[in-house]
C-alpha cells in the first residue's frame, strides 16, 4: 500500500504550478507585512494619544483664590469643569447655584433654586 504523504515528494511539480505557488507566497508575505505595519501604527498612535492627556481640564485652568459667597451660607456642593467653577449653596431657607470664572474668579451667573 502507499503512503499518500510520499506521493508529493515523487512527483515534480510543473513551471506553471511553482510559478503560482511563488505567486501565492509573495501574496501571503506582502499581507503579513502590510498587517503588521497596520498594527505597528495603531500602536503608535495609542502611545501618542496616552502620552498626551485625556484632555481633561488640568489645575492651570483653576487658579481662583477665593470664591464670594454670602456670609453664613452653607456650601451644598462645588463642581469644576470646562474651566467654570459651579458652587450650590444654602443661605437659610434659600438654595442658589453660582457659576465663577475658573480663571479669574468672577462670577458669571447667579440661579436662585424655587420649589414648585
């Protein structure tokens, strides 16, 4: 009986047969290598973008000292983002929020809380 294994190394393989199988290889290698520059520069560009922040505001972007609100007023809760600072607080039965300036400490808008 033969070894179906054997019958490719006695048999020649003919000019057109290698010439598509050198064809097919240059293919293969060509894919491998454009996939593996792909993945080269995807991870370039996640290096970069890790070493550039998030974008999230930094501390040069609040450089207040103090904030004005009334005498005695309780504050409720202080939020910085996009370069504003909103304080809510409670000056006796009255809730207001007020919007400062995270640069240069100036109030923006003042908005009284009402219940309905």
């Amino acid at each position: 009986m033969r070894d179906p294994r054997n019958t490719a190394e006695t048999q020649e393989l003919s000019p057109d047969a290698k010439a598509l199988i050198g064809r097919a290889r240059r293919s293969f290698l060509f894919s491998i290598g454009l996939l593996l520059v792909g993945f080269i520069a995807i991870g370039g560009v996640l290096v970069y973008r890790a070493s550039q922040g998030s974008g999230a505001p930094s501390g040069a972007d609040y450089i207040i000292a103090a904030l004005k609100i009334p005498a005695g007023a309780e504050v409720i809760s202080a939020v910085a983002a996009g370069g504003q600072l909103t304080v809510t607080y409670k000056a006796g039965p009255m809730t207001s929020v007020r919007i400062f300036d995270g640069k240069t400490g100036e109030m923006i808008r003042e908005i009284p809380v009402v219940s309905e």
